[in-house]
C-alpha cells in the first residue's frame, strides 16, 4: 500500500525509460561535475523539467512535495527552505539562509527563490552539510536550479493550464541556431489566478522572462550567457488566525464574559473561520479587528539575474569553469495583514559572486579545486502598524508602527579556497578528500529594536576550515556502499540591538560535524532500484530564531548543542517500461540537547522548527496505449507527522499530522509532439501552515497557508 502513496517525482531516481525497460540513468551535477547518480555518495533527490512540468511543479514551494524530508513554503515573497531539520524561519536581512539556493551555479538570496520554475533541465536536492564545496550558508544543504540550454537547432514548446481561481498560465519558449557555433534560447512565463484567500490575496499576475546564448566552439570551448527576470503583479498572502475558535451557545450565539467581551477558547488546530483561507473578519467577529478590515496585499517585485559560464578543456584530462552572477532584487511589499495587523516589508540586494574551478579526471583520481569570492548588498525593514511604508502613519492610540527588524545597510562580502579528490584504490574502492577554507566579513549598520531610536553598527570576520572524508565501495557491478564524514559552518551575524558592555550583538558562527553512509543498489535486471542513508548530525552553536510579535525584537539565540540522527530510504520499482512505483521514508529526529538561552529558558528535548519525524511520500504512473498515443495516470501522496513552526513550540504553531493526494491524467500524441490532460492537487483539500509565528487577536498565533483544493486542465505542444 504505501507503494502507492507518494510522488511519482519524490525520488532523484526518476528517468525515462531505457531501450531494454530497466530504469534509465540520471546525471547530476551535486558534486560540481557531471556524474551518474547511482554513483554519487549521497541521498541526492534529481527531477528533470518535463516532470517538474507534469508534476504540477511551478515554483519553490510547490517542490517540497517531491523532496524527502523538506519543508519548502511561502512566507510572502520568501521561501523558506528546510532540509532534514535546518533552515532559517526568519526572512529578516540579518539571518542567513541555512541551505543555499542556486541557479545555474550562481547563489540566489532569499527573497529572490520565489520565482517560476520553468523550462528547466534539473532541478536537484543536496540535503545534509556541504562545507567543502559549496561553502557558506550550506550547512542543512544546498539546492540547484539548471536552465535548458540553448541546442542547436529550431524549434520550441508552449504550454497552456486553465483551472479553478481563474487560473492562466502560459509558458512560451523558442530556440534557434544562429550558426553551427551559436545558439539562442528565449522563454516568457505568464501567471495569473484569483486569490486563494476572501481578501483576494495570495493572488497571481505575474510574468517572467528568460533568454540564453551559449557559443560552443566544437574543440573544448564553451561560453553560456543567461538572463532572468520576474515582475510580480499579485497580492501576497495575508496571516490567518491560528489557534483558537469562538465560544458559542446551544442555538450557535456567542457567548460574552460579563464586560461583553467576546470569548474565545484555544483549540491548536482550529481557525477562525470554518473556511481557514478566508481571512476576514465579518459579523461579529469585526470587533476583533480593531484596525479595519485586512484588505488585498500589496507589492512591488522586481528581481534580475543573469550568469556568464566559461568552460574550457586544458587539455584531454583537465577542464576549466568560472561562473560569474549577479542578482538584483526590490522586493516591497506595502501592505499585508498578521490577522487584523497591517505590516510592511522591504527587502534589496544587490549580490555579485565569481566561481573559478579547474577539474581533472584520470584512470585513478579524479579532482577538484576552486576558488569563490562574492559581496552582497542588502536593506531589510518589516514594520507593524502601517501599510505605506517606513514614513507611514501610526495607528491611533497605539505605539505603532514599530520596526521588527530594520537593517539598513548590511554588507557580505568574502572568499575561499576549497578543493576535493577522489582517488580509486582498486577498481572497487575509492577514498574522497575535501577541504574548504573561507573568510566572511559582515558589515551592518541600522535602529535598534529594543527602543526603537538608538543607531547600532556591526562589523566581524568570520574564518573557517571544514573538510570532508569518504569512502565507497562497489559490492557488486549496481550496488555501491558508501560512507562519509563531513564538516559545515553558517557565518556569524548580529542581533538588531546596540552593542554593550556585557551585552554583545553577536550571534556566533553555527558549526556542525555528520557521518551519513549507506547504499545505492539496482536489482531485478535494472528494474528495482533501492536506495537508502542513514546520518548523525551534531550542530553547535547553531543560529536559532522565531517570530512573537509581543516582544520588542526577536534575539537570535546560538544552540549549544543539536543533534539530528535520521535514515532515508528510496524505492523505485518499473515492473515493465508502462509501470512504475515508488516510494520514499525519511525518518528525522531533529531534538535539542543544550539549547538554554542566556534569560534561563530551557528547550532541551525539543524539536526544532518545521521538522517532522516522519515524512511518507510515494506513487505511481501507468501508461496506456491508444490511438497510437498513450493515455498516463498518474497519482501521488505525502504524508508528514506533527511539527511545529518555531523553535518555543508557542501554541498554535503545532502543525498536526496530515495527507495530501495530487492525481492527474494526461493524454500524449504518438510522437509526443502535443499532449492534453487533467489534474488536480491537494485533493484532501488540506489546510497546512506554512510561517507560522506567535502574534495575532485573539491568537496566540498568526500562520500563512499552503494552498487549497485546485484542478485544472493543461496542453502542451512542442513545435
């Protein structure tokens, strides 16, 4: 049965089908070379575009439902991305991401992940430390995005989706070959779609556009150039209520205290309305909205980014790449409710960064090194009480507007040296190297948050060395077993207060040391794959932090001590090349072992933020074939136990246990030249919070939302 219970997608195993019916081989790019998949030491989950496309997978968010493990979700124009446990739930200038985020090899900030996945080659997971090469602000993982290149040749594909909430979304993308040594690539994404929530908020009017050049000069040289941009036009989503329920009599009257007042129970899983999306406040429950009415979000999103990749061969077993990207992003959204809370916030960066690696590649060793250097501009501002911004009017008889964060200069900038080998002892066992050395440096300036008025400043280097140790080990020709130790570090950063004596801004740099070891086999002739890994993660210090809107700011606490054992097991069984199931259990025990603030509060024993023990994910796809064609169904499930969005385990951040079922059925021409289909998505029409914090009237807490029930119908044509 649970064969039947997760995404067709959830697994890096997913592939067409090869000439013989076994299971196809995939290529990934994690270890920053082209590699088979089966043969990378690591539980690495790779999905190609056109699944993405008939998964129903458009952006970030929408990806956690084919990850293990993972929790990807909205939280305005953030997407908060966590992998076996850690992420950052913060979207404030001065926390750092804990996994990074990459397109086509360039780190993209935070605010600027929100973007429509499309046209893309892989999409691929990296969860667990990457210290060695990937660097800063890897220390739960990393993500990377790769677009399709420009081919050579003329042709393109367009598709078309119509669906409940007034769903458009169009996607057009054509190349050409302009000579035998150049080619281009151009595409344009359009979305539009009603809001899910009564305001009209969490709406979509939002366009993207791509274009690619890559000049390949058949003899070992290459230079790929590409282009990214998206204006979003929407409303962003508003918090609903979370936690408690209105007390009513027999005959459904509400009941009052003595003074009139409206009573309210706390029930974890309830919300205010019977519909947990609408996030009004009508008939009697207006007089718990002092401020008005929440109203439709508003924003203004402008985000660019554009990369240059050189690839040159040196000479038959040694390559060069450098990869150079910068990133420019004004994200401002002017208003948005925390419940009947109006807010604003403004986030900037300007990010430019350089890759140089030189690889090599001999009957023996393989190898790696590089050098990374980047500098990130950021402003960051979140205010409570206003709706138009950092000179926008308070609300009457009240302390607002108040600054929950406001950053108003903060500068990254750093480098590092990093290199990995893998040497092949026999031509069963291999033993891998890696070592990393960075330098960071932060510099910030901006109010304080606990009086509103005081300038403080920031400015600290941070150095670190992590490196990496492994071992493989081929037991037969398609089962390799492989273990690995590795180390990892998120830099320090600052508190939003003035630094005193015997009172430091300085929040410490996170560390973390894991074992993670396994297998990755293939039976069945090629048609059964299992693969499965277990990990031990000890993180020190670890940059710990959460939203209540009660406090005067919210301090970044450093945890002495997290510990993260888990396993993770991937199935994927293709009887026949029609048929295939798959399934994928990942089991995480995210606890605090020595986390007690320097106030005296003690968390031990609690989990961390957004991790689940249990994530249950799996599925299926069948082909039939008529009228030359072929007829796919397809249907997937995940399953995820109880988890909580903050760290405190505030009341009404417990997310309970849940289930969602996606399904569709598509219809595919005899030369796959066009394609019509039907679908449908969180069939249970469950409602599941994504950031949730401790705020709200009456609370105790604020959650935004993951979306509703949706179908829809979707054709596709390739010309």
């Amino acid at each position: 049965m649970l064969a039947l219970l997760a995404p067709a997608a959830a697994n890096a195993q997913e592939a067409d089908t090869e000439a013989s019916g076994g299971i196809a081989e995939i290529i990934v790019t994690a270890q920053k070379r082209d590699e088979n998949l089966q043969r990378t030491p690591a539980a690495v989950t790779a999905v190609n575009g056109d699944l993405l496309v008939a998964s129903g997978i458009k952006d970030l968010s929408a990806a956690q439902e084919i990850v293990p493990g993972a929790r990807f979700h909205q939280e305005g124009n953030t997407t908060q991305v966590f992998l076996r446990g850690i992420g950052s739930n913060l979207d404030f200038a001065n926390v750092e991401p804990s996994v990074s985020f990459n397109f086509n090899g360039v780190n993209i900030p935070r605010e600027a992940t929100s973007v429509p996945l499309f046209d893309i080659e892989r999409f691929e997971v990296l969860p667990g430390p990457q210290g060695t090469l990937y660097g800063r602000s890897a220390i739960g993982g990393t993500v990377n995005v790769a677009f399709k290149r420009p081919e050579f040749e003329n042709g393109g594909n367009a598709a078309l989706e119509i669906g409940n909430y007034d769903l458009i979304h169009g996607t057009v993308v054509g190349n050409a070959k302009l000579s035998e040594q150049l080619a281009l690539r151009v595409g344009v994404d359009y979305a539009y779609r009603d809001g899910y929530m009564e305001t009209g908020s969490d709406s979509q009017d939002d366009i993207s556009g791509r274009v690619g050049l890559l000049y390949d000069n058949n003899e070992g040289f290459s230079l790929y150039w590409w282009g990214n941009t998206t204006h979003k036009n929407g409303n962003t989503s508003n918090l609903v209520n979370k936690g408690s329920r209105l007390v009513v009599d027999a005959n459904g009257n509400p009941v009052r205290d003595a003074g009139g007042n409206l009573q309210f129970v706390f029930d974890e899983n309830a919300f205010l309305r019977d519909r947990p999306w609408d996030d009004l406040r009508p008939g009697v429950l207006a007089e718990t909205a002092p401020f008005g009415q929440p109203t439709p979000s508003t924003q203004n999103y402008e985000n660019y980014a554009t990369g240059l990749q050189i690839d040159a061969e040196l000479s038959d077993t040694v390559s060069l790449t450098n990869i150079t990207g910068y990133v420019y992003l004004d994200a401002e959204t002017e208003v948005y409710w925390l419940g009947v809370l109006p807010a604003y916030k403004l986030d900037q960066y300007r990010m430019l960064s350089n890759e140089l690696r030189i690889s090599g590649d001999s009957d023996k060793l393989k190898w790696l090194v590089g050098l990374f250097a980047y500098r990130n501009k950021g402003v960051g501002q979140a205010i409570v009480g206003t709706a138009v911004g950092p000179g926008g009017p308070a609300i009457p008889g009240t302390p607002f507007p108040f600054f929950s964060s406001n950053v108003q200069s903060n500068i990254m900038k750093g480098g590092a040296i990093f290199g990995q080998a893998t040497y092949s002892v026999t031509d069963r066992f291999r033993v891998t190297l890696g070592g990393r050395y960075g330098i960071d440096n932060k510099k910030a300036r901006g109010i304080a948050l606990d009086d509103q008025v005081s300038p403080y400043t920031f400015e600290k280097t941070f150095r670190r060395f992590d490196y990496k140790a492994g071992l493989e080990y081929d037991a037969a020709d398609r089962v390799m077993l492989y273990a690995t130790y590795q180390t990892g570090y998120q830099p320090g950063t600052f508190n939003e207060v003035v630094d005193l004596p015997g009172r430091t801004n300085l929040v410490k740099t996170g560390k973390m040391k894991g074992i993670s070891g396994g297998f990755k086999a293939r039976f069945l002739d090629n048609r059964l794959q299992i693969n499965n890994e277990a990990f031990f993660y000890v993180y020190s210090d670890l940059a710990i932090q959460a939203y209540d809107a009660s406090k005067l700011y919210n301090e970044i606490f450093n945890a002495g001590n997290v510990e993260i054992p888990g396993n993770q097991l991937d199935i994927l069984f293709q009887p026949v090349p029609d048929t295939k199931l798959n399934l994928s259990i990942s089991y995480v025990h995210a606890r605090n072992k020595d986390f007690i603030t320097p106030a005296g509060q003690n968390f031990n024993g609690l989990s961390g933020p957004y991790a689940a023990d249990w994530t249950i994910g799996g599925g299926f796809s069948q082909d039939f074939h008529l009228g030359g064609g072929y007829l796919r169904a397809a249907a997937d499930a995940r399953y995820e136990s109880e988890w909580f969005a903050d760290f405190v385990h505030n009341p009404g951040t417990r997310q309970k246990p849940y289930a969602k079922l996606n399904a569709s059925l598509t219809y595919y021409s005899e030369d796959e030249r066009w394609n019509i289909g039907i679908w449908g998505k969180n069939l249970t029409n469950e409602a599941v919070i994504a950031a949730t914090a401790a705020a709200g009237i009456p609370g105790p807490a604020t959650a935004y939302l993951s979306p509703p029930h949706t179908f829809g119908l979707r054709a596709g044509l390739n010309f």
